[in-house]
C-alpha cells in the first residue's frame, strides 16, 4: 500500500508541473511576504514602544553581586527584553538625596545628550542633568560638593566638565566616572544594580517571582510606574501586526487554497476510479498532504535563500540570523495553514459522489 | 430474492434537482443479473443508463429502492464497508481507460489486488496481462500502449480479483470498429471464465449479438428486454 501511495504522490506531482511550479512561486511570495511584513511591523511596534518609555526605561532594579553565571541565569528569563548592569550610589547635594551614576557601557539605552561640556574622563569630572543645573544655579567649569549617603566621610568635591540636555527621555541623574564613585564610597561597598527592562508582554509579578526564585541573596526592586501603559501600548501595536498578519495568512491561505483546488481537480477523475475499486479515502489524503508538503519545503528552502537579499535590497534593518529565526517559526504557522487547506479541498472531493467527479472532470 | 444472482436492484428510483425542475434518471427500475451473465444496456443519451450502473454499483445511493448483492442491501452499509464491497465483488472498466500514467501496465493491474491485501499481486497480475495479449508489454507505460492494449489494461484490472460482476461504463467508446469486437469478445470471454456478470452501458447497438440479454432504457425505464439465450 505504501508503494502504491508513493506511486500516487509521484502522478500527483507529474501530473501539472506547470501547476506545481506556479504552486512553490506562491507559497515562495506568501511566505516571504508574511515573515518580511511580520518582521518590520514587530520591530516598529517595539520602536514605538521604547520610544515611548521615560529617561529611566527599565522596570527592574536588582541589585547583587553579579557574576557571568548570574547574569546569565536573569538574560534567559522569559519576558526580559533588555539586562544592563551599572554602578551607583545615593549622594547628599545640599539636604536633597539624589542617585550619581558611574558613566555606563556603550550598549545602554540611556540617553546622554550633551547641552554643554563632555562626558567625564577624570575621577573628578561629574556631568550635571540640566535640572539640577538650572535649580542650584551652576554653570560649567564650577565644582561642586556631594556627600555619600553610606559613609561618614566628608563632602567630595568634582568638577562640572558638562551638562546634560533637558529635552524629554535625557537622563536626569549626574554621572562621573566609576573612580569618581569610589572617591565617595569604597569600591567594595558599590554593590552593582542590574537594570532590566521587560518586552510589555510579560506580567510585572510573575517576572518578580521568577527573578525570586533565582535567589543568590538579590534586593529586587519593581518600578510599576510606567510598565503598564507600555503593556497598553504594545498590546496595540500586537492587535495592529497580528491583524496585519492573519489578514496576508488569510489571503495565502485562500490564494493556495484556489491553486491547490485546481491541481487536484484536474485529476478528480482518477480521484473517483480509485474511490470506485474501492480504495478507502483517508488513504487519498496522504499523496496530497505529501505533495503540500513537498511544495512547502521548496518554498521554505527557496525563502531561505532569496529572502536576505531581499529584505537587505528593501532597507529592512533586521540582521539576516533574527530575519531567518522569523521564517523558521513563521513557516510552521505557513505549513500548518498549507496542510488545513489541502485537507478542506481534499474533504470537498471526498465528500463528493463518484460519479460526480466523473461528471465534474468531464 | 434469489441468492444466486450477482446483483439485484429493486424499485430504484433516482431524480436530479435541476432548478426548480426535478428531473427523473431512474423511475421505479427493477433489474437482476445473473452470475455469468453479459448483459448490455442500451439507450439514448439521458436515457438513465449510466445512473444506473452507477446506483447498482455502489457508487451513488438512489432516493428510492433497494440494492441487494450476497443478500446485503449495500445502502445500508457505511462508506468503509461499500468501499471493502466494491474492491471484493465489484470490478469497473470505462471509457477512458482511466489508467495511473506513471504506473506501468503491471503496477496499475496490480492496485485491486494490493487493497485487498492479496497474496502474490504481482504473479497474478502478469498471469491477468498474459491472458489478455499483453505479456510482452507489462512494463509498459498507459502512455507506451495504444488504446486498444490501454482498455486491455483497464480490463485485466477489472477482473484480477475475481469479481461477482463487472460494471463496464461505454468500455468501446474511444476504440474503432474492429478493437471494439476484439476487446468485446475478449471481455465476454473472461468474465465466462471468471462466472463473473459484467453489466455494460453502451450506444453500440452493432455488439448486441454478443450479449446473453439486452435491455432498452428510456425516460429512466427499462422499455425492452430480449434475452438472447443461444448466443454464440
């Protein structure tokens, strides 16, 4: 029985090359289509996402004692979209308690827009956010004296090398140098604080509960304010691409649905002697799964390899390894369509008389 | 009902909605064949003929009647069972031949036997071919053998099995003249051998002397019956 199946799969695909050609070109342009549009809406909804988040995006502060293992375990938790790590203390400026921040790393999201000055070099530069400036009056070039909130050590004194910018989503802290931190606190007492920002899509608590359970004696501090209109947000954006998505899946489906109609009504002949000398019908559905099959795995195949180029030809930013995880997953959604549509035309030739598909192919 | 005949069909009636206007294939049509019997069934197109071949073989229900074969009522039997019925007892030639293109002669005969589940397919679809002049062409493709040798094809795959009766739906109607009496006189010659019943629907009036019994359909009645009982 195999080998007859097999034989029926092989007059299925020889049956209209041309068919089956037009077949592959179509899945080939809806997939690319799906994975290529899918792609640029989830990366611009998650721009419009951040662009919308405050000077301090992030929703988490844990602060521990952090190693590659420890950072490791918090990067693979569901829901994290972003993991920085930064040191910084609490400082006394005059009787107001305000954070001061050690410069952070080339990959943070902060916004360091300069109004004057540069960013510190020296263990005693310190760049002032510009509403501090405006509030205590200093200019650049001046010093100024900050004491630490942990110690019992005397006001240290830095030099105002530049100001920061007072445009929304610029950081509102004064940063200097991690020396500059130690000249307030020893090096020993700034414990780092992970800051990490969630993808909108996870909930606050059960994150919380999954950073809980890591354990290794971390402080976690949840910063509620500005998570849930971001979750609003991308929640928005989600129904926009979803919408967008099902709507290109919906016109795939319908257009292979058509093409695969056709292919198997040119042989609804042969269909109906089978089904008279009495092959039973879930045997006919395997040779038309397979050949689906078949057409879709050439057209993922074919994807894979035109759709780099294709997308780097549009302007898409997407780097072509994220670009080909897109049509990895996509294509499984693709496939799954593909086979529910060979089995819904398939169903309309099996639930048919015989001697209809005579007549039909007539 | 008579426990020897391959097929009986009681009081069938069959009627096609075509518009607003019901049209009548089959009205109130009775008819029994017997084992070993040709009977041809002649009549203008739209006559019912192929309506009814096709009701009495299991390949669509009528609205009304009966039809019984080995003394079930196949009507009554789920799609699985028919299908199991028509692959043991029934077998089908038509008129386009109807052939897989890319199976050989041997691999299409062959197909009846594997849904069976029969031992040996393959020895005995040679042995079938061998009977019906195509031993030296089993491994011919439909598309390497003419029409006469495709209809041969057609005919070993209807009978490899052994059924109680062959449908056969205008069996002659793409050949000529003389493949027509060769392929008529090979088929009367088998299902003889097999004491099988073969049913045919047919325009060709010229073959009638080859039938045991010819019956005449018109407004979806049988008209006209003449048994032919000394045929040769």
């Amino acid at each position: 029985m195999i080998s007859l199946l097999l034989r029926l799969f092989h007059w299925n695909i020889l049956r209209s090359r041309l068919q089956l050609l037009i077949m592959i070109v179509a899945v080939l342009g809806s997939l690319s289509s799906y994975v290529l549009l899918g792609t640029a809406l989830s990366e611009m909804s998650v721009q419009v996402m951040e662009s919308m988040r405050s000077e301090w995006p992030y929703d988490f502060e844990v602060e521990a004692w952090f190693d590659a293992d420890l950072e490791q375990q918090i990067t693979k938790l569901p829901g994290l979209s972003r993991l920085e790590i930064h040191t910084m203390t609490e400082v006394f400026l005059y009787s107001e308690t305000i954070r001061l921040l050690a410069l952070p790393k080339e990959n943070s999201v902060l916004l360091l827009e300069l109004e004057q000055g540069e960013l510190p070099t020296f263990e005693d530069d310190i760049v002032l956010p510009a509403s501090i400036a405006m509030r205590y009056g200093y200019q650049l070039g001046e010093s100024i004296q900050l004491q630490s909130v942990k110690s019992i050590n005397k006001p240290v004194s830095f030099h105002i090398c530049g100001i920061l910018s007072g445009k929304k989503g610029v950081l509102t802290y004064p940063l200097t140098t991690y020396d500059g931190l130690t000249r307030l606190q020893p090096a020993e007492k700034l414990t780092p604080t992970a800051l990490i920002q969630l993808d909108g899509r996870e909930e606050l608590l059960t994150f919380e509960k999954r950073l809980q359970n890591i354990g290794r004696g971390m402080a976690i501090k949840t910063l509620t304010q500005e998570y849930e209109e971001a979750q609003a947000n991308l929640t928005l954006s989600d129904t926009l691409v979803n919408g967008l998505r099902s709507l290109i899946l919906m016109i795939s489906a319908s257009s292979l649905s058509i093409l695969l109609y056709i292919t198997l009504r040119s042989g609804a002949y042969q269909i109906g002697v089978l089904r008279a000398v009495g092959m039973e019908k879930p045997w006919l559905l395997i040779p038309a799964f397979l050949q689906t099959l078949l057409v879709f795995n050439i057209g993922y195949f074919s994807t894979y390899f035109l759709l780099p180029p294709v997308a780097q030809t549009m302007g898409l930013m997407t780097e072509k390894q994220a670009l080909l995880q897109h049509l990895h997953s996509d294509f499984w959604v693709f496939l799954g369509v593909g086979m529910l549509s060979t089995l819904v035309v398939q169903l309309q030739f099996l639930s048919s008389s015989i001697p209809r598909l005579f007549r039909e192919a007539l | 009902m008579n426990q020897q005949s391959a097929v009986i069909g009681k009081r069938i009636s069959r009627i096609f909605p075509m518009g607003d206007t019901p049209v009548h294939a089959l009205r109130e049509v009775s008819i029994t064949v017997e084992p070993g019997e040709l009977v041809m069934l002649l009549g203008p197109s739209g006559s019912g003929k192929t309506t009814l071949l096709h009701t009495l073989s299991g390949l669509e229900k009528p609205d009304q009647g009966d039809v019984w074969v080995n003394d079930v009522s196949i009507y009554t039997l789920n799609d699985w069972k028919l299908s199991k019925l028509r692959s043991q007892y029934f077998g089908f030639v038509f008129q386009s031949f109807n052939l897989l293109p890319t199976l050989s002669a041997l691999e299409n005969v062959q197909i009846p036997l594997r849904l069976l589940g029969i031992k040996q397919p393959v020895k005995k679809a040679t042995e079938i071919l061998a009977r019906v002049g195509l031993g030296e062409r089993t491994h011919h493709k439909p598309s390497q053998l003419s029409g006469g040798e495709q209809q041969r094809v057609a005919l070993a795959r209807a009978l490899v099995t052994r059924p109680k009766i062959v449908y056969a739906d205008e069996p002659t109607g793409n050949l000529d003249s003389q493949t027509s009496l060769d392929m008529m006189l090979l088929l009367r010659e088998l299902v003889s051998e097999n004491q099988s019943a073969c049913l045919m629907v047919t325009h060709n009036s010229e073959m009638t002397h080859l039938a045991h019994r010819v019956l005449h359909m018109r407004d979806g009645q049988l008209v006209e019956s003449a048994s032919r009982a000394g045929v040769s």
